[in-house]
C-alpha cells in the first residue's frame, strides 16, 4: 500500500465513514498486520479531535477459546468489550486477517461453538441497537494481506488493487466519489420505501416478499467501506419461494457454494448446498438462523468479481443478497439471531426484480 492510498484511505474511513468529531471516543478492531493503516488512522483521529482505542489481534489467539476452553470459558462475556459497546461514539473494525494453519481450519466443536455464541448475545443486542438507532458510528472495512488474496484466488498485487478500486481510492476525492454514490442510490432508497411486495426472479429464483413499512437503507461507504448496496429487512413471515445463490463464499472458515433455500411463510424449510453442505446444516441449528433478516440489491460496479469475502462479494453491482438470521434494527427487522450471513446470487443473466407488480431492475440493472 503506497503512502498515497494510505492516507487516502486513512482520511476517509475516518473523517466520511465515520465523520469522527472532539472528544468522540473511536474503538479499533485489527490485527497487528494493519500497522502501517492504523497508524495513519490514529493519526487522522488525533486530527479531528477524537480519542483512538485499539484492540489488536494475534495470530490463533482468538480460536484458542474453541479448541481448549471450557464451559465456564466460553460462556464469559469481556465486560471491557460490553464497556466499549455500550458506551462508545464510533467502531472501527479493519479486517487484516492472518494465513490459518491446519489446526486453525478445523471445524469448532458444535456444542462449544453454540455455547459461545450464546455468551455474545447480549454484546450482539446492544451493538445492534446502538448502531441501528445512531448512537454508535461503525465502518467494517479490510486491509489487503496475503491470506485475503489467497481466499480470493489472485496475486497479492491483483488483490491490493481490487480493494483499492472497490474503495475508489484511486479517484483524486474518493469522498465526491462516494457521494455521487449516494446520490444514485437515493433514487432506488426512495422508490422501494414506498413498495409492499418486492419479487426476485431468475434462473432457479422464484422469491417474494413484503418490505412494507420498513425502511430501505442507502448504503453509500458510511457503515461499510467499500459499499454499494440499498438493503431492508423483509417481514418476518412472508418470505416465500426458492431461491439458488450461485456465488461462493466462506463460513465458519469453510467453503460454501451453490446453495439453495427453500422458504414457506418466513421460514428455511429445506436446503441444500453443493459444497459445504455441513456449515449450512450447523447454522440452521442456531436460533433465529432459518428467518431472513435482510433483503438487497448490490450496486458496485466497480466489483465484479467474488473475492470470497462477504464485504465486497455482497456489494457486486448486478447482484441480490439475502441475510438468514439477524435482523438491522434501523430497517426495522425484528428477527434476533447470532447469525446473520449475507448470501449472493448473480442477476445479470436474465434477473429481474418485481416491485407491486412493475419490474424495476433487469438484467443486473435498476430501470428507474
């Protein structure tokens, strides 16, 4: 990363993302890896007034508690974490992930793993709520390392340049970049917040639900950089129909790809994946998992490729996403669950979305 993009990137996750401002108190989530990043990130904090706090991670240590921890282990809950959730104006989460060995890649203990998702429950509710009603800023961004270009199959060159463009850190101001974003979206944002029954069709996709009286979101790179989506949370129960995602992703460290859901009445009655069939089989035993929590159209055409990484991957322009699991209060979803994953499909092969009967978007394109 040259310091050019450096400070680029460091200027606009804190000063458009997270509009940090005096005496806001930032917390920071990464991995030693990000060094350069989150020196320049201090430093554009200390500039807008603002007080940096960091939680850097360590190679494995977080996998630790899954492998040797006991039940007493893994029901605890970090009451600094719960502080920092509870309390804090922004959170800052830098992905920069390590290369896992061989004993890091195996599947954690079912029991364990449900175990320790239970303890986070209430750490989940309360970043939920914060972030859903405003009151806590947040931005999940990543910083190219090696083990995230080999998940996404190219060079480490190849993918620094991936996440650079996605980002528009190459435009002389990539916040007037993100803007024009904004702008675009709007018109989707507004155009869907008056819709009752929105319907996805395409190869292997016959899916429909009701979005009305809850709120569609015009992501625009303020919570996820980079972004490019407008999203909502479905009602509950009206879910309804199948639907196939074609692009692969991970989960739980495991390959996913291929996979088909069956839905009746708000509920996951059947699916089936055509690789990793098991991590859906572990999800779908986690409450709340089987509900949908989030319905969207990806908008970034700067992407379009997979990188096996759901912050770019869901982001693609001509795809649609839906999320089992955890709903975004700000939506107003109501589905609670320590899941939520984000699963994509690609539509610029004959897809279309239907809204009150009018087919508003064709071929991986809005017609609005």
């Amino acid at each position: 990363m040259s310091n050019l993009i450096r400070e680029k990137y460091a200027k606009l996750l804190v000063n458009y993302c997270l509009a940090v401002k005096k005496d806001d108190k930032v917390y920071i989530n990464s991995s030693y890896l990000a060094e350069p990043l989150l020196r320049e990130v201090a430093k554009e904090i200390y500039i807008a007034g603002g007080i940096p706090v960091f939680n850097i991670e360590l190679q494995g240590v977080n996998d630790l508690v899954l492998q040797f921890g006991e039940e007493h282990q893994l029901s605890w809950v970090n009451p600094m974490k719960k502080y920092i959730m509870e309390n804090f104006d922004c959170y800052l989460n830098i992905r920069a992930p390590f290369e896992k060995g061989d004993d890091e890649k195996e599947a954690a203990d079912v029991t364990k793993f449900k175990l320790h998702q239970k303890a986070q429950q209430e750490i989940n509710k309360i970043y939920f709520e914060r972030t859903g009603n405003g009151s806590m800023r947040r931005c999940l961004c990543q910083y190219p390392t090696q083990a995230g270009a080999d998940d996404a199959r190219m060079t480490m060159e190849e993918y620094e340049h991936f996440v650079y463009q996605s980002c528009n850190l190459f435009e002389e101001n990539p916040v007037d970049k993100w803007l024009d974003v904004r702008k675009t979206q709007q018109v989707y944002v507004d155009y869907f917040n008056k819709a009752d029954k929105v319907q996805y069709l395409g190869n292997n996709i016959d899916i429909s639900f009701s979005v009305r009286g809850r709120t569609w979101i015009n992501s625009d790179g303020r919570a996820n950089m980079p972004s490019g989506e407008v999203f909502s949370a479905p009602i509950e129960d009206s879910v309804n129909g199948k639907i196939y995602f074609n692009y692969p992703t991970i989960y739980m460290g495991k390959d996913v790809g291929g996979v088909s859901l069956e839905v009746k009445d708000g509920e996951v009655i059947s699916w089936n994946a055509e690789v990793g069939n098991e991590v859906l089989d572990k999800v779908f035993s986690i409450e709340g998992a089987r509900r949908f929590g989030e319905v969207a159209v990806g908008t970034n055409y700067n992407i379009q490729r997979t990188s096996r990484n759901i912050l770019f991957d869901e982001k693609i322009g001509g795809s649609i996403h839906m999320a089992v699991g955890q709903s975004y209060h700000q939506c107003g979803g109501k589905n609670e669950s320590t899941v939520h994953w984000d699963m994509i499909t690609d539509m610029k092969n004959g897809g279309q979305i239907i809204a009150d009967g009018v087919k508003i978007y064709e071929n991986g394109k809005f017609l609005i």
